[in-house]
C-alpha cells in the first residue's frame, strides 16, 4: 500500500449533520447513491457537510510494547503464559534458576546476623556505668582523705569540744556512707558483668565464621571441578552436621541465659542474633549439599561469585577473630575493675572503723595510747594513696573511652556494610523472575522450562493493547496543519468497507527518512474505536480532518471542469418543448477535495449536472438552464 498525501471532501445530509465525523462519512456515501437521477452519469446539487483533510497510510501498533530479557545467564524454571494471555502488573511471567541466589542471600544474611551480634556486644561494654563508678570511687578516697586528716588534727589538739564531737559524729556518717556505695558499685559490677558472656559470644562468632569461610571454599572447588567427587560431598555433609550442632548450641545458651533474671535485654538480644546467624549458615550448607549433585551448567560469572564470596568470608573471619581478642581483653578489665571495687569496699570498711573509734575515743576522754599518732598517720598516708590511684583510673577511662568509641563505631560501619550487601543481593532475587511492567497482552513467549536464559535472550514480548496507534508519517507541508487532537477517519486493511474514528495524538518535532526515503515528519493518530481482533502490524490509511464547512452546496469534483482559471459544470435541463438539454455554467468553488467541492455559486439546490460531464454545448454567462445547449 503506497503512501499518499491529497485533500479530501467528506459529505453528508443536513439531517444527519449532528452524528459528528463518522456520521458525515456515512451520510455521504448514502448522499452518493441517492443524488443520481435515473442514471449513474447525474447527480442532484444538494445542501450537506463538507470536511477537507490529509490522507496518510501507515501500520497499527500497541501503544507500548517491551521484549522482556532475564538480567543473569541460568535455566528457566516456569513458564506461566502463552501467547494471547491478559497480564497484569507486576505479575510473574517466568521463573529462572535461582539457587545460586539463594545461597548467596543466605550467606549475606548470616554476615549481617554476625556483623549486627558483634556490634551488640560493642555496646555491651558497660562503658558508661564503669565511669559512674570510677568517679564514685574518687569521691569516696577524697572523704577518706579529708577524714583521715581531721583523725589527726583531732589527736594533735586534744579537742573535746560538742563541736568536735558533732565534727566526729559526720565523720562516722560519711563513712557509712562510703561503704554503702562501694558495696553498691561491686554488687553492680558483679551482676551485671557480661565479660564471660561476651567472650563466649566472640568464640562462637569467630567458630561461625571458620564454617562459613570453610563452606565458601568447598562451594567454590565443587563449582571449578563441575563434578562433586566423594570427599568433597563428604565434607558437605560434615558442614551441614556442624551446622546443625552450632545451631542447638546457640539456641540452648539462649534458653539459659533467658532463665537468668538478671540477664539484660541486650544480651538476649545478641543471643538471638546468634541462633539466627547459625540457622542462616546451616540453611547454607544445606543448599550447598542439594546444588551438589545437580546437573546445572556453571558460568564463568557463578564462580568469580563464589570467589567474592570466599573472600568476604575470610574478612568476616578476621573481624571475628579481631572481636574475641577485644572481648578476651574486656574480660580482663571487668576483672581488674571487681578487684578495685573489692578493695574501696575494704578501705571504705577501715576508714567506717576509724572514724568509729575516733569517736568513741573522744566521747570518753581517755588518755591517748602511745601508738595512736602513727596509726593516725599511717590511715592519712593510705587515704592520700587511695585518692592518687582513684584518680588515675579515673584518667586512663578517657584513653578506654576513644578505644570504646572506635571499636564500636567499626562495629556500626560492618554492620551498615553488611546490611547494604544483604539489601543488594535481596534486590538482586529480583532478577531470576520477570514480571509484567503494566497491565497488557502476551505477544510472544519465546523460551521454555529447561531452556537457558541470558541478558542477550528474548523471553516474552508483550504490549499495552488498552490503546492502538497508526504511526505513520507526514510530509513537511501537510505539518503545517496537523494539530494534536484533530479528528481523523481511519480504515484498516483487513476490515474493508468500514470506518475507524480517530485523534491525531503525536507530532514529531523532527525532520526524518522514512524507510521509503522520503523526508517526512513521524506522527500517530490513536483509534478511538479499535476492532476487538486487530493485530500489532496492520496497514491501515488515514484521513486528519483539517477544516469542515456545514450546510453548504457540494458536487463531485469529477462533474467539475477547469478552464483558463474558472470553473464549471454541465448544467442538465428541459426546454420549452420537453427536450433535455445541457449547459456549461461557470460555479464558484470554496472546500475542495478527493470527492468532493463546496460550490460557493452559479448552483442551487435540486440542480441537476452532470457527475462526468462531456462539453458540447455553449456557455451562457448567467448559468440560466433555459439558455443554449443541446
């Protein structure tokens, strides 16, 4: 079908004007067939609508169509359409091999299990409340001091006073005190030491993480030799039953410690991390034994995969190793701290004792004993030491403070990284199902279960068919007068004899070759009322209707006659003795097309001419019927 590019008139009856486009075209082919006066060769000049336009021809297609392709290289599992099937967003349309993915996933999650359990345990450290305690302790060593040092004045002057005794009374309730809180702060460090347990965390972790660098390793010799030998598939099974043991021993320390009243949440909560972590490496091996014995084909991208994951598992395994060393040392300064609390409660006890005496000796009045003064001095010399040590704890927490902040802010950053590793692979799952982008129709599917997919591979073809478009062109002059929105007429090859309505819904904006070569401008126009059976490819021409006069006379263009710049047509009469006769008459001419031409005047309504006139009679200026002719 050629393309082409000319001016039609579209015409219809004046009762019939107001069933808009489709209507005019209808009425004038009725008008057609109706306007001849006894033979094919007459036509009756009548009042109709007349519609000019550009014609184009053109191929039907969707609104929107996509070819479907698979994002990795792996065997498709299911297909669940077939050509001609209804999708609806986000449905799935085929499903590729996944356990690669699945096992990779696995793994991401357990390092983020291990990564978010290590940075628990960071903060389990207690930080915070060994500094309350720390400066407890200086508190309590400088009332020792100032306490010891009134002891000696007291001895030194003798005084008696009520004021001394009141001064000694204070002294006694000072002391109680300090022992109160040194025994609050070793009670405290005692019940909430989570030294051991963070130890034993650490040891698990650095054991899990032993597994999962042994797992990667073993996947990744089964991927390289493509064929499982007898102590490989050995070894799988001796990481599955490791698995499973890590498993019950995380959930049984969990239970234990959720019996303990005093155990805090974060503990538990780090236990939990723990099981999880061991359920996901178990899962893993799991898979690891199952994809051993499968005939599916490895690419070259499976094992530089695997090889990431075998060194992601040796980093994991040396984070591990670097979180029990700081928990072993935790450990050892959980137990220095207990010491020195043990050992301000045995100061706070003396002092209680001295300041007790002190009192008591005052309120009797006896007579000093000889070794009084250097006992006096002995307590004040100890009291200056305890407050020289407490101050120097006090000062190195600064030092484990930076240290603290540090290990815990790698803690966070391992965790973030392990967190956005495991989003990514999660996203990635996405990749081994293809699901349907919007509602449409199945065009094509092109592969089946067991065939390979790859990003090169065509999977489904589907399209929007809610709307159908004629794209086609038009050339330079003609996209002067095209509009977004105009009507348009459109007929489609398969369907003849029937008119399509339509809208004029893009115009390109660029000067382009169509596939004939010609310079041309792209355009579609969307059918309004598409057939229930078109199909993408179609060929089908179109009428944009650019103006339209209403009510106005019309004759066949073929019944028109062009003669140095004018226009006429024969004129068909009767004379005064009943003889029918032609004349040729001069018209004036508005809307002009294919079929049609609005007469502007020389005709009125119910003139008869001839629709493909033969000249042989003579011009009459006036255009009367009465005058010359044959």
């Amino acid at each position: 079908m050629g393309r082409r590019n000319a001016r039609v008139v579209l015409a219809g009856l004046v009762v019939v004007a107001v069933l808009g486009l489709a209507g005019c075209r209808l009425a004038g082919r009725l008008q057609q067939a109706g306007n001849t006066a006894g033979t094919d060769t007459e036509y009756v000049v009548a009042v109709q609508d007349v519609a000019s336009g550009t014609s184009v021809s053109g191929t039907i297609h969707p609104t929107r169509s996509a070819t479907l392709t698979a994002q990795v290289q792996a065997k498709v599992t299911a297909v669940y359409v077939k050509e001609g099937d209804s999708i609806k967003e986000g449905e799935i349309l085929l499903r590729i091999d996944s356990r690669l993915q699945d096992n990779q996933l696995a793994q991401a999650e357990s390092r983020y299990r291990a990564a978010s359990a290590n940075r628990k345990m960071v903060a389990m450290s207690g930080l915070e409340l060994t500094k309350v305690q720390l400066q407890a302790a200086l508190t309590q060593a400088l009332a020792q001091q100032v306490s010891a040092q009134v002891n000696l004045w007291n001895y030194t002057d003798k005084d008696t006073s009520g004021q001394q005794l009141a001064n000694l009374q204070e002294q006694v309730k000072q002391a109680e005190a300090s022992l109160r809180s040194a025994q609050n702060n070793l009670k405290s460090l005692q019940d909430y030491d989570t030294s051991a347990l963070q130890v034993t965390v650490a040891d698990f972790g650095v054991n899990q993480a032993e597994l999962n660098l042994s797992m990667a390793q073993t996947r990744l010799a089964v991927l390289q030799s493509r064929d499982v030998t007898e102590d490989q598939l050995t070894q799988l099974q001796v990481q599955v039953a490791q698995a499973q043991s890590n498993v019950r021993v995380a959930q049984l320390r969990l239970q234990e410690t959720s019996k303990n009243s005093l155990a805090s949440d974060e503990s538990i909560a780090v236990l939990e991390e723990q099981v999880g972590q061991a359920q996901s490496s178990l899962k893993v091996a799991q898979s690891n034994l199952d994809n051993a014995s499968s005939n599916g084909k490895t690419s070259e991208s499976d094992i530089d995969l695997q090889r990431m994951q075998v060194k992601s598992s040796e980093v994991s395994l040396e984070n591990a190793e670097a979180n029990h060393k700081t928990a072993v040392a935790g450990a050892g300064q959980k137990k220095l701290q207990i010491a020195s609390a043990q050992e301000q409660v045995s100061q706070a006890r003396s002092s209680l004792t001295v300041a007790q005496n002190n009192l008591d000796s005052t309120q009797k009045t006896s007579g000093a004993r000889p070794n009084d003064l250097e006992t006096l001095k002995a307590q004040l010399d100890q009291a200056n030491a305890s407050v020289e040590v407490a101050r120097a704890n006090l000062a190195a927490v600064s030092e484990t403070e930076q240290r603290s902040a540090l290990q815990l802010q790698s803690a966070r950053e391992q965790e973030s990284q392990a967190l956005l590793a495991l989003n990514a692979q999660e996203l990635s799952s996405d990749n081994y199902v293809v699901r349907a982008p919007w509602d449409g129709t199945v065009l094509a599917v092109n592969v089946s279960a067991g065939d390979m997919a790859s990003p090169q591979t065509s999977l489904v073809k589907i399209a929007d068919t809610s709307v159908w478009n004629v794209e086609t062109y038009v050339d330079e002059v003609d996209i002067l007068n095209v509009k977004d929105g105009q009507d348009a007429l459109i007929t489609i090859d398969p369907y003849p004899g029937k008119d399509f309505l339509g809208t004029v819904s893009y115009r390109g904006r660029t000067l382009v070759r169509t596939p004939e070569g010609l310079n041309s401008y792209a355009m579609k126009i969307r059918v309004i009322t598409p057939p229930a059976t078109v199909v993408d490819g179609m060929s089908a021409d179109a009428t944009v209707i650019l103006s339209t006069a209403r009510g106005v006379l019309a004759v066949p263009v073929e019944s028109i006659i062009g003669e140095n710049g004018k226009k006429y047509v024969m004129l068909v009469s009767t004379n005064t003795r009943n003889k029918v006769v032609t004349t040729k008459t001069e018209i004036g001419v508005g809307l002009e097309g294919d079929d049609y031409a609005q007469v502007t005047s020389g005709l009125k309504a119910g003139d008869i001419i001839q629709r493909q006139p033969v000249v042989t009679t003579t011009t009459t200026p006036s255009g009367s019927p009465f005058m010359g002719g044959q």
